[in-house]
C-alpha cells in the first residue's frame, strides 16, 4: 500500500513549535501583575498557550505509527524499530541533559531537580510505549487502532484516580514519571493518552488514505468531532455518570480539561489538513521538520541550560506587555535563524565527511546507500 505524506501534519508542528516559543518567553518573562483574568489579551493567549502540548503529543503518535505503519508495509519495521526506539532513548537523554547544571556539578553542589520529567522524556517514554503496543498488535491494524484509541479515552476518563498521586516510596527516577509531587512538568498519565489518540489516527491515515473523498470527510470529521469534545463532551460525561452511576465519569465531567484539548488539537489538524496544499516545500514545513533542534536551542536560550545563564537569569518576570510581545517575536526569529544555520553547518559537515569516505573506500558499493541516508 502507497502512503501519503502528511504534509499537514508538518504545518501543524511549526505551528505548535512556535507557539511553544512564545508560550515559553512571555511566561518565563512577562511581568506577574499582568497574569490577571481580567486582562482579555492575556486570557486568549493563556487559553492558546494551553493547546501547544495536547498538539505536540498528539503529532508524535501520528508521526512515528504512521512511519511505522509504512515500513511495515514495505517488510523493514525491524530499521524503523530500532531507529523509534533509539529516538526514544535519546529525546529522554536529552530531556534530561537539558536540566543538568554542570557548573553546580562541577562545584561539588548536586541535588535531585534535574530528575524532573518535561516533555522529552516524556515524549520518548511514549514512543518506546507505542512500540509495545505495536508489536503487541502488528499483524491485526483493526486491533491496534481499537487498543490505542480505548486506552486513550481509559486514561482521559481516570485522570481523577491519578491528579493528585505521590509515590513518596518509589525512587524519584521513576516516581517522576507518574507524579508530579517532585516537580515534574509532564507526567506519562495523562499525556501518552494524546499520543495513544494520535497513534489511532494514524492507523485511519494509513488505512484509508488512498480512499476516494478521503480528505473530504478527515477535514470534515475532525471539525465536527472537535467541536462535539468542545461543547457536549462535558455533558457526554455526565450523561455516563447518570446511566451508570459510576462516580468516576462525573469526577471527570467536573474537571474535564484533556477532551476539550484534545478537541482543539482537531480543529488544528482540520483547518492546517484544509489548507495542506498551500504548505508544501515552504518556511513552514521546513519548521516543522526541526522541531526538535529548536526545543533544545530555546531551551538553552531561555533557562539557561549547560551554562546556567539565560535569559531567565537577566529578566525573570520583569518585562512589560509590549516588551514581552516584540521579545517574543524576535525570540522566535532569532532561534529559528540559528537552527537553520545549524542545519547548514551539519549539510556541509556531512558532504566533506562523505567526499572523504569516498575517497578512502572507493570500493564499498554499500557506502553510497550508506550515505544517502545521512
């Protein structure tokens, strides 16, 4: 089966990614006597801000089981395997990297902070847990898209059995992972549930992409099904509550937080999927394919990460409105243009290094497939 690029799908990672980055500025920086529900400006940009991790998760589930999914089909999963598990391992790596403070280290001065979960790790974690999943189910597509798309809505309906859960027993190298008593920012429960989400809408993608009006009716059923968790996923919950009388389902309705994401994060698939043909080959796309780069050079950038010194440690909470809006703009400006560059300097590393294998291993006919994949 022929397979698609999801082009859409890398438009709605720039989108996300730089709404990350201002999300992350103004936040980190903006002046705290302006963070008032009464200001409208900063509630439409705190209601916003909120979308951007539902999005990016929910994007990492269609991603890797659609890539995955395809290499299936063309009989090389076992590369695609261990290439998804070794990003896992490695985003948790740099997850954690990210939170060392090697000049405390370097004092004698340690403590346990840079143990705390963000969204990395939790990201990587998540992959490795979709590879399970998968080679659990890989040779039935309906059971995988069934077991994902269950243990998404088991994990949105229980979220009150684990809101407020310390593991006070458990080593914190593991409790962070499913609390956030010790100051993780993410935690596995509840967020591998957008990512289960986003691995069953890859499973439809892969299935029924070459189907006629496909993109017709995707476009079609992400705006209904988004508006349907926007406005009656509430009641949905509640309604479950009076038939069955399980007190969990009105739990849920009274905090429902992560249906009503997940339905914005399909509104932004239908409207950048309607618009997908305008976004090939562009700025934004190109964006999209570097999300990673990106995170770690705002993430040094801001908090200051290796050295200690970002731009937290000059203007923590001290920036006016209009301050905080223009910073952000040239925030996003200037780490675009250095992942960019970054991006550069690895393309001309990358074509010496290959010019000079060649030359030592002229003979190797492997070394050309080799390289192309580099």
């Amino acid at each position: 089966m022929k397979a698609n690029r999801l082009y859409f799908i890398d438009a709605v990672r720039a989108f996300a990614i730089l709404m990350m980055l201002q999300g992350h500025f103004v936040d980190t920086l903006l002046n705290p006597i302006y963070r008032d529900d009464s200001y409208t400006a900063y509630t439409v940009w705190s209601y916003f801000r909120g979308i951007t991790a539902p999005t990016f998760f929910t994007i990492s589930g269609v991603v890797f089981l659609y890539l995955l999914l395809k290499a299936h089909a063309k009989g090389s999963d076992k590369q695609r395997l261990r290439k998804g598990a070794t990003r896992g391992v490695m985003l948790i790596g740099i997850g954690y990297a990210l939170r060392i403070p090697f000049f405390s280290w370097l004092k004698g001065d340690f403590d346990s902070y840079f143990l705390v979960i963000d969204v990395l790790q939790c990201i990587g974690l998540s992959l490795l847990m979709l590879i399970g999943l998968y080679l659990l189910c890989r040779r039935n597509s309906t059971i995988l898209s069934i077991v994902l798309l269950t243990i998404g809505c088991v994990i949105f309906v229980t979220e009150p059995l684990y809101r407020n859960l310390t593991l006070e027993n458990v080593p914190a190298v593991f409790a962070n992972y499913l609390s956030k008593s010790n100051g993780s920012v993410f935690t596995i429960l509840p967020w591998f549930g957008y990512v289960a989400f986003g691995g069953f809408l890859a499973t439809l993608f892969f299935t029924y992409s070459q189907k006629k009006y496909f993109k017709q009716i995707t476009v079609s059923s992400f705006f209904v099904l988004g508006i349907i968790l926007l406005l009656y996923s509430t009641q949905i919950l509640q309604q479950l509550f009076v038939m069955t009388n399980i007190e969990l389902f009105e739990r849920a309705a009274n905090y429902n937080y992560l249906f009503l994401r997940l339905g914005n994060v399909l509104l932004y698939f239908g409207f950048f999927y309607l618009l997908e043909r305008f976004m090939k080959q562009s700025i934004v796309t190109r964006i999209g394919e570097t999300t990673l780069n990106i995170y770690v050079v705002h993430f040094i950038i801001i908090y200051g990460s290796f050295t200690g010194i970002g731009l937290k440690h000059f203007y923590y909470k001290s920036l006016e409105p209009w301050e905080a809006v223009f910073g952000a703009l040239a925030f996003i400006i200037a780490v675009c243009v250095i992942v960019f560059h970054i991006g550069k300097t690895n393309a001309f590393i990358y074509k010496y290094l290959r010019k000079l294998l060649h030359l030592i291993r002229p003979s190797d006919k492997n070394l050309n497939e080799t390289n192309d994949q580099v």
